[in-house]
C-alpha cells in the first residue's frame, strides 16, 4: 500500500474505506476517515466502521488514489448499454416455459 | 423504531429486519436496490462471553470462585477498573476525533474485563460487580499501581497502555489454560482484545518516538514517568504461589521474560531505550496506593453512594 | 467520497477546461440546472460530482457541517458523567454513547468534505466561533438524571428531525444519516430507561428525574428550529428534498409521542398548554421562549464559552500528536521510495 503525500503540517489524508460484511460477500464502501498513514487508517476504519460487527474484512484506499467517471453515472459514458436488451434473458420470449433453460 | 415518522413509507431491507427490529430505521439508500445483504452497516450484537453471563453463572451457582480465585480475581477487575476510569476521561479530549474513538474503545474493553472479574469475585461472598466498585474504601482496592498513573499528555498514556497491554496480553495468554474455568473463560475474551490494545499502544510509540523532535521526547518522558510502576506487575507473593501451584493461575514473574523480549522488539525499532529508572514499591496488591487512587474513587463513587441502595 | 480529490477517466475533457468561453460555462450551468431539476423532481439523488447550485451547496455545506458540529459538542455534557456514573453498567452504556457521537460527527464530516470543505477547515470554524451547532448543548448537566433526559429527549427529537434526513437529496449525507440513526436507536431507550429506574426508584430519585425532564423540555423541542413563520431557510430547504417536514409539523410529532412516552414514565411534561387538536388532528405546546434561544445561539448561553474551550484545547493539546504520526508518515513513505529506488 502506498501512502498518500502528507498533508502540510498537522492534518492528515482521507482514506476511504471499505467493509466486507461477511465471508463470501464483496467489500462495500462504508465511508472515509483521516489517518497519517494507511496502517493508522485501517486501524481507525476498524474503530469507527466495525464497532458493531459490520465486518470482517476492510479495505482503506487513499481518497485521492480512486480515479473516477465524471460526473457519477450520467451522459454518454453510461449511454451505450441502455437499449440493448438482447443482452438479458429476459429478451427471449419464444423460448419462455421450455425447461431448464 | 416507534419515533420514526418514516417508517411506513420505506420498507426496510429484509436481511435487517429479522431479529434485529429495534436497530432498524426503516430507511434504505436511496434507489436501494442494490446489494442489500452486502451493506456495509449490518450491525449485530455479536457472540461472547458479557459480564452479565459471569454474574448469571455465579448467582445461579454454577461459578462460584474459591477464597484464593476470589482475591486474584479482584486483583485483574480493579486493574481494569481503575484503568478504565483514567481511560474514560480522554473521550471528547482526544488529539484527533478519530482517536476519542480508539481510545473509547480500549476502556470499553477494559471495562468490560473489570466487570466480569469483578462479578466473579464478588461470587465469594454474594457481593456484586457494583458493591465492589462502589462500596470499597481505597485499601481494599487490589490494583498496581500503574493503573492509577495520571494520564499526562498523550504520551505518558501510550507510555502507560503499552506496558500494560504487554504485560495483560501475558498475563491472560497464561490464564487461558487456568484450572479454573471462569478465570479461563473470561481471559480468553480479553485475551484477544488486549492482543489489540499491544497493536494500538505499539503503533502510537513508533509514531511518537518517530515523528518529531517534540514528539520523541514526550514519548521518553512518557516511559520515564511510567516505567517504576513495572516491575510491581511482576512480583509473586503468596497468593501467587499458591494459585501457580493449584494451576489457577501463574506467578507473574514468569510473565517477565516474554514482555521483555517483546517491548524490547517495538523500543528497539522505535530506537528508544529502556529507562534507567528506579522501581517504585508499589503495594497496591496489599491495599497500599499512591495519593492518586483516592481522588479516582471519590469521583468514581460519588453518586451511588450519595443514594445507597439505590436502582440505576 | 472525497470529491474534491477523484481524478477523472482519461480522456474525459476536464483539463480543458481553463479554456472554456463564457458561453460555455453558461451552457453547462444551463445543462447542470436541467439535469439537477430533474433529479429533485424525481425525488433521486445528488451526488458530489453532480453540477449543483452554489446556493445549494452552501445549504448542505452549513447544515450538514452544524449537524457535525453538534455531535462532536453533544459529547461534552455526557462525557461529564462517565467518570461519575452510578453502576459499571451505565458507565459502559455511557462510554459507547458518546464514543458514538464522535463516530457520527466523523461520518457527517465526511459528508461535508465531499462538497469541498475540508474537516480541519470546518473544526477551525467551530473553534473560531464562526460555526454553529444546537444551542441545546450550552446547557449544563447537571444531575445523573440528565443523562436520562437527554437520552430521551434530546436524542428523541434529534432522531425524529434525522430519520427524514435519510432521504436527503444528497446521497452522501443520507447515507450517513441512516448510520447515524441505525446508530442511536440505543441511545434513546438508553435514556428512557434511565429516567425509568429513577422514577420508580426512591422519591428522591423521581424527584431528580422530574427537574431534568423540567430542565430539557423546552430546550428539546427547540431543536426543531424556529417556527415555521420564522424559519425563511426551511422552504427552500424543503424545494430542494433536504428538509421533508417543516420544524412545526417534527415539533408537534415529537410533543406527542413525548405525551404517551411520559406516562409510562410516571413523569410530567412542565407545559399545561399541550393538547391535541381535534380539528388539526395535530398536537400543540405552549408558548416556548425564542428569545432565550436566540441568546444561547449567539453564544450567550450558560455554557457556551466552555464547551469551545474544551474543544480548542482537545485540538490544541493534540496538534504536536497529528504533527508526529503526519511525520512519521513522511520519514516513512520517503524510506519506502528510496528502498524502491534503489532495488
């Protein structure tokens, strides 16, 4: 894990930070946090994400390493699957009622 | 929850709804269509050994300490107790919010060893967790004396929460294996979070020692100041002796080897030096404080017993 | 999310934007209003890489930074008590209370900083007394049983002015909203319960449950804000799906499940006046004391000067412990590069 550039100073980076709520089931984004390192931020993540047994995994990522689509899922970046409709099962009706397909 | 004017008009994620009503509040994300069962928020109570199950075991019978297990048992709860207190006090005083909520944690876990060892001592004689804690004058407090320390700047409670994490991680890991069920029962809870605690209090020493010039200073101040009240956690006496015998527990000398070792790994990367530093007395396991133990229980015991006898 | 600090796919034009003409901008503040209307009358969300109208995000930057604020303030009354509560059990329920109002003030500071503010800003703000946050919390606790009250009370109307909150328009402080009151479900029957064990315990006892429910009950309906004749943001507020009932509309709410609630408790609300309205079908209080409210929120209440001080020296006594661990980061991350360099 590489460590953000510090912050000037007395103020540390955000990380944000991931929870896996049980075996078998994907990280989810759960919030961020300010911690000097990513040692210190897992550790936070774990203090103030998990005091209720929201997790047993958690993931800490610098906020400023996440690249982004922008803006959040609007225009064209997001325009060419709609309408494709062929991609889904649901699409082929003739075939509805034949078993186990 | 019956408050929420809100809860007929978004109907809750089913995965949170069974067993767990009262945690639930009725909403959802927005567009909450997604992975409801992979929520980063599905709260739980958890399964552990709680100091309600020790007090249960003892006042149904089940546990019941001898005269020997009682005195030992008093010994760690007042430990953790009076750490706990001095702990308490750093919520809202924290260097950073992120921290209020670490070390909260770490007094919430100390807090819930002193209650289960102290309702297994208190199973002697039919006392419960609260007429120990609350009814007891300072001399027959059975803590060390490093427990009760002032917390000084952060430094000296990092100084203070290393030694004793170190020194309770030991203690438990040994007590995990007592001929004593309850004794073992209960350490092999606190085992695990003290295990923490180490990781917590370490991490703080290298970044103290490592940091900045002030901050290493401090961070040698902090042993200084704290590093007399050691050797007390180590000492054997004839309580000891005897429990070490019956396989109830260990002689705390035998404990000293592995802290050294391992303090000595996290002061030897944060290349700090062991204080040359005389030992204190101590002799808070016979009663015998320092001047700081009274004010601790003045402000501890205030309230209940303005009103004893009192329901909370 | 931090937004302020996501990077863009490459590709898209961003980097060009220190060229764009006049016309340009006016285009896409014209496409941002579009498309932001459309999400309001959807009832969707906005998120932080949204187009949004400054005037909206400054109401979300000043709400949301206020909400942070009062939690991270709200801890000081309690943390009064943990040394002195009266059994170990309460003192662990008290403990992991105001540890958790920490939490929620750190998940709404997240929140805020996704519109650009950054936290140590915001603290500096406060500090300053430049910041607001609820004036309930420039009131004393007095008693143990203000433990009890404010639990009930205080966490009572904070909950019923949050759980609208979860469907904010804005997803970043919605979700942190549905934390928070996921959260506090225990922290108001904690309350009850308190009050609970003193009113049936000795008169002495009731006696100090009844002055703290005196003491907080006009306080608490107050954090619904000013009378909605009084309350020129809340409309705009309410346009923009942030607020989705008006202060009046919570308050009555809030007095009448108090009504019900007391009686279990053997307690009285200090108000004769309150009743509900067969015509209205609403509940109603009596007169509450504005004026009282506008002095504790302009700083002049019982304890204001001391819940900030308490804050600047928390900060201040911290800022060598930040320094370090931000130091140790620095020596660290340089040693990582030159290891790197070197293999």
């Amino acid at each position: 894990m590489t460590t953000p550039e510090p912050h000037a100073g007395n103020v540390w980076p955000i990380w944000e930070v991931f929870v896996r709520s049980s075996r078998g089931l994907s990280h989810v984004h759960a919030g961020s946090l300010h911690a000097p390192d990513a040692a210190m931020a897992l550790r936070n993540a774990r203090d103030l994400y998990t005091r209720r047994n929201e997790g047993v995994s958690i993931w800490v990522v610098p906020a400023d390493a996440i690249a982004s689509s922008d803006p959040d899922s609007k225009g064209a970046f997001f325009e060419s699957p709609q309408g494709k409709d062929y991609r889904h099962a649901t699409y082929y009706t003739k075939s509805e009622g034949v078993k186990h397909l | 929850m019956s408050t929420s004017p809100e809860t007929t008009a978004t109907p809750a994620p089913a995965e949170e709804t069974g067993g767990h009503g009262d945690l639930n509040v009725g909403v959802k994300a927005a567009g909450g269509s997604g992975e409801a069962t992979a929520s980063a928020t599905r709260i739980t109570p958890g399964n552990a050994l709680r100091p309600e199950d020790i007090a249960l075991a003892v006042s149904s019978g089940s546990a019941k300490p001898t005269e020997d297990v009682a005195e030992i048992a008093l010994r760690l709860g007042d430990d953790a107790l009076i750490l706990a207190q001095r702990l308490g006090h750093w919520i809202s005083r924290a260097p950073e919010l992120e921290e209020d909520i670490a070390l909260g944690n770490i007094a919430l876990d100390q807090l819930g060893h002193a209650r289960s060892f102290l309702s297994y001592a208190g199973g002697l004689d039919g006392r419960s967790e609260d007429d120990l804690a609350y009814f007891r004058r300072e001399h027959e407090f059975r803590s060390a004396s490093i427990f009760e320390q002032p917390n000084g700047d952060f430094a000296v409670t990092i100084a203070r929460q290393f030694v004793v994490s170190y020194y309770q991680f030991e203690l438990y890991s040994q007590l995990t294996q007592s001929t004593d069920a309850t004794l073992a029962g209960i350490a092999a809870k606190a085992v695990k979070e003290v295990d923490y605690h180490r990781d917590h209090s370490a991490q703080w020493v290298l970044r103290l020692a490592g940091g900045t010039d002030e901050s290493r200073e401090k961070m040698i101040h902090g042993f200084k100041v704290i590093w007399p009240y050691v050797d007390e956690l180590f000492r054997d006496d004839e309580l000891t002796a005897r429990l070490s015998a019956s396989g109830a527990a260990v002689e705390p000398s035998s404990l000293r080897a592995e802290f050294d070792r391992l303090t000595g790994e996290v002061f030897a990367e944060a290349e700090l030096e062991v204080p040359k530093v005389q030992p204190a007395p101590g002799g808070g396991r016979r009663g015998l404080h320092s001047e700081h133990l009274g004010y601790i229980l003045a402000e501890m015991q205030v309230l209940a017993r303005e009103y004893p006898g009192a329901s909370w | 999310m931090a937004a302020q600090t996501l990077q863009s796919v490459p590709g898209e034009p961003t980097s060009a934007r220190h060229e764009q003409s006049l016309e340009d901008v006016a285009r896409r503040d014209a496409e941002g209003q579009a498309y932001f209307d459309k999400v309001m009358a959807e009832d969707s969300r906005i998120e932080p890489r949204d187009w949004m109208p400054p005037a909206y995000r400054k109401t979300l930057l000043r709400q949301i930074s206020q909400h942070a604020h009062s939690e991270i303030i709200g801890m000081q009354p309690e943390a009064n008590w943990i040394s002195r509560a009266p059994s170990l059990k309460r003192k662990a329920i008290l403990m992991a209370k105001v540890q958790d109002e920490a939490g929620h003030g750190l998940y709404l500071y997240s929140a805020a900083e996704t519109l650009g503010q950054p936290r140590d800003q915001m603290m500096q703000d406060l500090m300053d007394g430049k910041a607001k946050y609820s004036s309930i919390f420039n009131y004393p606790a007095r008693t143990w049983a203000d433990m009890g009250a404010i639990g009930w009370m205080v966490d009572g109307a904070a909950i019923a002015n949050q759980v609208p909150l979860c469907r904010a328009s804005f997803g970043p402080y919605g979700r942190a909203m549905v934390r928070v009151c996921k959260e506090e479900s225990f922290h108001q029957r904690q309350g009850f319960e308190i009050l609970l064990e003193l009113s049936h315990g000795t008169p002495e006892q009731k006696q100090m449950a009844q002055d703290a429910v005196n003491r907080w009950y006009a306080p608490a309906l107050m954090m619904f804000g000013p009378p909605d004749d009084d309350s020129p943001n809340s409309k705009q507020s309410m346009a923009w799906n942030i607020k989705r009932f008006s202060n009046d509309e919570l308050r009555n709410r809030f007095v009448g499940m108090m009504m019900e609630q007391v009686k279990v408790l053997d307690l009285t609300l200090p108000d004769k006046d309150i009743r509900f309205n067969e015509e209205t079908k609403k509940w109603e209080h009596g007169p509450l004391d504005w004026d009282e409210f506008h002095e504790v929120l302009a700083g002049r209440g019982p304890c204001n000067a001391q819940r900030l001080e308490r804050r600047r020296e928390a900060h201040h006594n911290g800022a060598w412990v930040r320094e370090a661990a931000a130091a140790y980061a620095a020596k660290q991350a340089k040693k990582q590069a030159e290891k790197e360099t070197a293999a």
